[in-house]
C-alpha cells in the first residue's frame, strides 16, 4: 500500500490517515496522501485547519493517530473536508511546499498505538473450505451462526506493511491471510451495552491486514485452545487508516444471516462494504494474482463484530484493531489464503514464471490491495477501442470471481450492444477451447434469464451441437428461467430425455451459482415460476412420471413444504399419487414424517398439505411398501391422531376401516407397535380403543411397550437426522401401556429387555421420572441383569451406521451387521452396560440406585467402566466419558467394600 503503483486508489474521495517521517519531518507524525504525495498534517495547523474546530493543539505531531482517531467523528470529516476543498481548488499546489513530499521519500510507520487485537472469523466461504481441507467436515461449527467466533491475538507481532517477516524454521506451511481490520477510535468503558446500529460510532476506519499464519504449527495447538504460535510470526497492516466517509458512498447489502438470538446483534439495514481485496505472489520480478476475495461476501459485518466484542462486559479502547478473519468468497478464485487455493498444498499454484507454491515460500513478496467499488465498467466505445488494438474477447480473467471471459459478462448482464461487438470480433472455431467458451456463454446466458442474448446467439451462429442446446434448456430449467425454457422450446425441438432432464432440474430448488445466491430467499413469484415452468416442460413431452437418481420426480417435491406448488402441477398433469420409490414407497409413505420447511431450514413440521393434495388426488392408504407397510402404518408414527384419522377415513366403508386397523407388515409389526415408536400417546389410545393387542409382539419378539422405550427419530425410522423422541415422552407412552395391561417382563429374540431400550437415552439428568420407571419395570419382573446383543460401531465405520432402530429393523441388522456399518457384536451386555456404551450417565445411576450389578462383566470380560472408556459414541466428549467412568469405578468400588 505505500508504493507508487496504487496511485488511482488515493484520490481526493480518500483522504485516509497515516504516519510517517522523513528527512524533513525527522520525528514520525500525522500525514494523509493524494495520488503519490504524502501530505504532513502537522504543517498545515495554522493555514486550512486554522477555522477547524475542536482540534487539539499538537494532535498532528504525535507518533500515533491515536489522540486524532478518539476525537468525534465530526472533527475527523471536518479535516478531510477542508483537505477535500484546497484539492478541489488548486490542486497540490494548494498546501504549502514544506507539507508535500514524495511518496518513495517518505518511510511509513505503524499509524495506531495498538491496545488488544482481536480476529474473527466472518466468512462462511472460509469456515466451510477450512473445515472441509483440514478436518474433511464443511459444516461450520454450531456457534457460527449465533455470533462473530474469534481469538485474542498478540499485538507485540503486529509490524507495518513493508516489514520483513521472518519464517520459522520448523514451518514448512507458511500462509498468509487476507483480511479487513476495523480500527477502534471512540473508547467504551466496561459493562456498557454496545449494540451492532451503534458500533460505527466507535470505528475509526480499516486497514487491510494480513495475519501469518504457519499451518503446520497452527493444526497442533487448534484443539483444544486455538491458535497461538502458530499466528506470532507477524500481522502486517497497511499504514493507511481509510475512513468509514471514504467508504460510505461504497455501502453494500450484507448477506442473509439466521434469526439472531442476540438482540446487541440484531441491525434493521445490516451493511457492509462493496471493497475487492486482491493478493498476488511477487517472485522473480513476476506477480501473479492468486486471489480476488470479495467484503461483501463476509457473513459477520464489522459492526456486528465490535458489538460482539464488549457483549460480555469488556471496554474498547483507542487502538484497538478488530478483523475480519480470512476474507474468502464461493468462487476457487476468490480464496483469500493458500490453504483454501492449494486444498492444503495438494494442488500447487502456478506462478507466471513457471514456478509453482504450494505454501509461501522464501524470498515470496505477498501484495494485498483493495478497492472500493467497481472498476470494470466498460462502455460501449471502450469495448471497440480495446478490439481494435487486439483485446481477445474470448480470455478468461484470472482475477474475476469466477474466471468470465468479456463475452461471458456481456452476455449474463444483458449488454446487447458489447456483446455485439465482442461476438463479431470472435475469430473462426480452431480448437475444442473455443467452441467451449462459446458454450459457456450460452449456458450462462440461459442460466441468468437472458432471453434476448439467448436468441441473438442462436441467430448469430448456427454451430450450436444439441447437446449444448440441451444443455442450456438443462441450466435455465435449473434456475427457474421459465422465459428462457419458453423460448428454447419454440425455437428448438428436443427429444424427450433432453426434456426430462429439464423436468428434473425445474422441480428442485433453484441451483446456486455463488455464496449470493445460496443466502437469497425466495419469494412468491419464484414458486409460481417454477410450477408454470413444470406444467411448461410437460405439455412439451416431459414425462410427468420421471424419475431422478432412481427416485420419481413426485416424492422429490415432497421432501420440503415449500415445494407444494410442484407437487400440485405435477399431480394436475399426470402424475401417478402412488408411484414408489427402490423399496416400494409411496409420497404418502414419506409424509409419514415430519418435513423440513424449505432446503435451508433444519426444523421438521408435519407436511399436512401435501398429505391432503395426495389424499385429493386418491392416494392409497393401505398401499403396501417392500416391508409390507402402509402409509397409515406410517402416519401412526409420525403424525397426529388428526392427520391419522383424515387418513384412515378416506376408506368410506366402516368395515374398510376396520380391516385397515388390523394388518401388519410383513415382520408381525401393527399400527400400536408403530404409534409406540413414535410416542403418539393420542393415537395409541385411540388403537387401544379399537382393540389392538397391548401384548402383540412381531416376528423377532417385540411388543408395542419396547417400541416406546426405544429410542426414535422424528425422520424416517432410521434417520439420523431428525430430532429425537425425548426420554420423557418414551416414558409417557410407556406409562400408558402399562395402564392398559402391557407385559413389561418381555425379552427380544436378541435378548433386548424394557431396561435396554431405556438405557439407550443419551441422558445426563438426575429426573425421578427415570428412577420411578425404572423401578416399575423392575417391580414387574424385569431382570435388570438379563444379557443381550448390542450392535457397535466405529469413527471407521461405513456406511454411518444408524443411530436408531427399534422391532425388526434390529434382527436386520444383526443378521447382515456390515450393511449397516456395524463392526462388531457384543454379547452379554446388561443393561447397565447399554447406558455405559451409549453415554447415558443418568440411565446408568438410575439402574445403579435400583439395584444393577455394577459388577457384571460381558462375554468378553469388559466391565461398564471399560465400555464407557472405549466407547466410539462418546468420541469427541471426554467430559462425560470421564463422568461415566468414575460413576461405574466408584459403584464398582463401594460393592467391593
């Protein structure tokens, strides 16, 4: 930043602070810079800042801009106002002769005092990359979106820009990262209420920052207290302080963030800015940009971070610095640290002198620049201006987000008149490259909705193969571009696969082409687009009936709510309500359970508008699936006695009804057993009510008592995914069974007794609700040392085994254990010995209090103690590993004695 290369980014719209000396100005002071001339403040006190008010006396010949950055804004917008008027007016001939000197004759220095630094972590882009390179997990971490994570850093390695750092000799991963710092000059004192809308009232301005970082060092001390070492190489700044004036008229609409718990953080028009952050690797008198990392990207705003900063009590003080973190966006070439542009070293960079990095290295220059707004506006007399002397309107731009080529923007932003020009200054198809990029432009064309660019190209040349014009169809139908598809079709006749496929795009959420588009909602108008694009596609020959991955388009819809409008248009054109799935499944089957809202929510709801739409269109309730289930054997677990019985009586006989109550599956499983698993205490009555069998036990020995004690999910009856059956709710419905007669002295063929299903509860609560079932079960003949099989997984285990399975789901994995990624089976387990492998501290002192034998070993000899300490379910929670542990050593202990 304070070399003469980057003169256009200090206009007079600038103004930024800095400090400096020279040999003129032998102590370091308060300057400002315009265009390639640094500007001593000091120098001008008794000429234009003479009428400034409320500037301090000596405040410009101070080291640092401290004093200067804690004043009110109002005096900081009065000097570069005054700055602003003399440029305005004369030029640099304006301020005095002795206040000018040439940039390269003057030498830059740390512009702040620095108090505490701290660094965030606010872009998604980046926490997924990271996550997904080093831990092979994307999924951020939960707090993520609850509020800006960050750590304190050392302020004893912060150095200015230009400063050389020196690279430890242990590290062989040396990286940089780009970041954006907010400088703090209005202090806070302790314990006061610091909300995000007010938070620009402390902020000086930014400066760009780069914190070192040796990974390698760095992935060692991660876990459990986060970087230290590995982040005190260096942290450079620049030594240029941009005002949040300058940036003002560069405001840009922050990204969707979650429902904010916090109130502090809550903002009714978050903004950040629109500021691209460019890094390039200097080696050998040669750069190469290597990443174009967009602010507005970021998920956290600065101001949502300083905010964040004092929430617990602490003050700000002048000084302070607060940054960003990595600043990456969605696209490869907008990552803003080698770790996430080499996947961790694995895919080295080529620098334009041939050489390659996979890290940086010895010698390596990193340049990090930034600017506001945009500076690639090209008119329509400049486009020409740039063919004629031989610009190729063909190459891809390796610093653009996503490497688009001119004719490609010209295309996807809808500039006729550009895009003519570029287009006739194509030169013939010679290789396999040209004719892609062509491509590429139609297929972006079609995906942005340009219908009018999509026509001239097909008018334009007549080159196109089918497969791209498919292809195109393909891109528009997957971004709901339903006047683009409309044109395709009148213009071009495609088979019917072409068609299906488009189909098959249409009726799935819009594709997401960057981080914008995942974090954009969708309003009314997109949903009706998508079904006039459906009914669109199938009265041009797509079949209704198709199917996607295996699976028809109809039970797709269904996954999500919000995509009941495709669901209607495509049972209003044709398609078969009880069309199934691989295992024989109905969309009536799959509503069963509960969905989620829409693909970016993670809370299921009961989908009773797509049940009543299929129930409209003569869905079949007692249509059996591969199990020999039907859809109200499904709806008994994971719905509601209303949505059961708006089920059960679309049979309009009586005796229909009647019959529809008494089949099982094909393992002996009824409705009761069903309504148990699921807890559904208003259904269980109303079967009980109906004379269902309290005692009937399916093929492998379970009754409808051991499917409520049993852990559920409120998914699929094996998800992993949705949300669990509380223990509490499983005791309920156990309660009422046992009202109702239900033998609780029952034992599984494999051994399983009421007190293992209990035992299965990821439980850490001292509630009397489980001492009191416990000692029920036990008062009724339940053994609570009676031995069973358990089915045990590992962190290696694949596929991911499930995490519940109750009644004949469990003989199926016993009997083929490596199907379900099961590595081994366990025998002999009490169910003191179930709680020690699941992780159930609460279950276990239950049973300990009523009477289990904390001495009971396995078949393989493992006390609960030894379970517990190598259990896989526990992975990752020492904490109650370690409460397991000494509960079971202590228990075993005090027997002994």
């Amino acid at each position: 930043m304070a070399t003469a290369d980057f003169a256009h980014h200090f206009s007079e719209k600038n103004i930024p602070f800095g400090i400096a000396s020279s040999e003129s100005h032998k102590s370091p002071q308060a300057v400002t810079r315009l265009g390639n001339t640094v500007i001593f403040l000091n120098d001008l006190v008794e000429g234009i800042f003479k009428d400034v008010k409320d500037v301090p006396e000596g405040v410009f010949n101070q080291p640092t801009l401290n004093t200067f950055a804690a004043l009110p804004k109002p005096v900081h917008q009065h000097v570069r106002k005054q700055i602003q008027e003399i440029y305005k007016e004369g030029g640099l001939d304006g301020f005095s002769g002795a206040s000018k000197e040439d940039l390269e004759a003057v030498t830059m220095h740390l512009p702040m005092e620095i108090k505490d630094f701290a660094d965030f972590s606010c872009s998604l882009d980046h926490v997924i990359n990271a996550g997904r390179i080093v831990v092979n997990n994307p999924k951020p971490p939960p707090g993520f979106f609850h509020f800006p994570v960050g750590y304190q850093g050392r302020t004893s390695s912060i150095v200015v820009s230009g400063t050389d750092i020196e690279l430890y000799g242990a590290s062989e991963k040396v990286d940089y990262e780009v970041e954006l710092a907010a400088v703090i000059g209005k202090p806070l004192a302790m314990k006061q209420r610091l909300d995000a809308k007010d938070a620009e009232e402390h902020i000086f301005g930014f400066v760009i920052l780069n914190d070192w970082s040796a990974r390698d060092i760095q992935g060692f001390e991660m876990s459990p207290l986060g970087p230290f070492n590995g982040k005190s190489l260096g942290t450079s700044i620049s030594p240029w302080i941009v005002t949040l004036d300058a940036l003002e008229p560069f405001r840009a609409k922050s990204p969707p963030q979650q429902s904010l718990a916090a109130t502090y953080l809550q903002h009714p028009n978050p903004s950040t800015y629109s500021i691209t952050m460019k890094v390039e690797i200097l080696a050998n008198s040669s750069a190469t940009t290597v990443g174009v990392c967009p602010v507005e990207a970021l998920y956290w705003t600065p101001q949502q971070m300083v905010a964040h900063s004092v929430s617990s009590g602490s003050a700000l003080r002048t000084g302070d610095i607060m940054a960003t973190g990595t600043v990456s966006g969605s696209e490869e070439t907008s990552r803003g640290c080698m770790l996430e542009t080499t996947e961790g070293g694995t895919k080295p960079v080529t620098l334009s002198d041939g050489s390659k990095r996979g890290y940086v290295e010895d010698g390596d220059v990193v340049r990090i620049t930034a600017s506001a707004g945009s500076e690639s506006g090209v008119g329509f007399e400049l486009a020409k201006l740039l063919l004629a002397a031989g610009a190729d309107p063909l190459i891809r731009c390796m610093g653009a987000e996503d490497q688009a080529s001119p004719l490609m923007i010209a295309a996807r932003e809808n500039k006729p008149a550009i895009f003519y020009q570029l287009w006739h200054h194509i030169k013939p198809i010679g290789t396999e490259r040209d004719y892609r990029i062509r491509h590429d432009c139609l297929l972006e064309a079609a995906g942005c909705g340009q219908v009018s660019i999509v026509s001239l190209l097909l008018d334009w040349w007549e080159g196109w193969t089918m497969e791209t014009k498919g292809l195109a169809l393909d891109w528009a139908a997957q971004r709901w571009q339903i006047y683009v598809v409309e044109f395709f079709l009148s213009r071009v006749k495609f088979d019917s696969k072409v068609l299906d496929k488009a189909l098959a795009s249409a009726i799935n959420y819009r594709a997401q082409r960057n981080y914008t588009d995942f974090c954009t909602g969708y309003e009314g108008v997109d949903y009706f687009e998508q079904q006039q694009l459906i009914k669109l596609l199938i009265h041009s020959g797509a079949n209704a009936n198709t199917t996607c991955f295996g699976s028809p388009l109809l039970l797709l819809t269904f996954w999500t709510r919000n995509l009941i409008g495709a669901s209607s248009v495509l049972l209003d054109n044709g398609a078969d309500p009880n069309t199934t799935d691989a295992k024989g499944k109905t969309a009536l089957h799959h509503l069963g359970c509960p969905k989620r809202q829409h693909n970016k929510t993670f809370t299921r709801h009961i989908h009773e508008a797509g049940i009543r739409l299929l129930l409209g269109h003569q869905a079949d309730v007692c249509r059996r699936d591969g199990s020999g289930a039907m859809p109200i054997h499904e709806a008994a677990y994971g719905t509601n006695l209303r949505i059961f019985l708006l089920e059960l009586y679309t049979l309009q006989d009586q005796a229909k009804r009647d019959a529809a109550l008494r089949p099982t599956n094909n393992y002996g499983t009824t409705l009761l057993h069903y309504a148990a698993a699921g807890a559904k205490l208003d259904t269980i009555e109303y079967l009980l009510s109906q004379g269902l069998d309290v005692n009937s036990a399916n093929a492998n020995g379970w009754t409808p008592l051991m499917c409520a004690l049993v852990p559920t999910s409120e998914g699929s009856l094996t998800d992993n995914i949705g949300k669990p059956k509380k223990i509490s709710e499983a005791i309920e419905a156990a309660q009422l069974l046992l009202t109702h007669g239900a033998d609780a002295s029952v034992i599984t063929n494999e051994g399983w007794t009421s007190l293992h299903c209990l035992s299965l509860y990821v439980n850490r609560g001292k509630g009397r609700k489980v001492s009191l079932m416990i000692a029920d079960l036990m008062s009724r003949g339940v053994d609570p040392n009676a031995r069973a099989v358990f089915p045990c997984a590992t962190g290696d285990s694949d596929p991911e085994p499930p995490r519940y399975y109750w009644g004949y789901d469990l003989h199926e994995i016993l009997k083929e254990p490596e199907k379900f990624g099961i590595s081994m089976l366990r025998s002999g387990y009490t169910a003191l010995h179930f709680a020690a492998a699941r992780g159930s501290p609460g279950v276990a002192r239950a049973l300990i209090r009523c009477g289990a034998d904390t001495t009971s070993r396995d078949d393989d000899g493992n006390s609960a103690a030894k379970i517990a300490t190598h259990s896989w379910d526990m992975e990752g929670r020492p904490a109650l590993r370690s409460e397991l542990v000494k509960l079971f050593k202590d228990a075993e202990d005090l027997c002994g004695k």
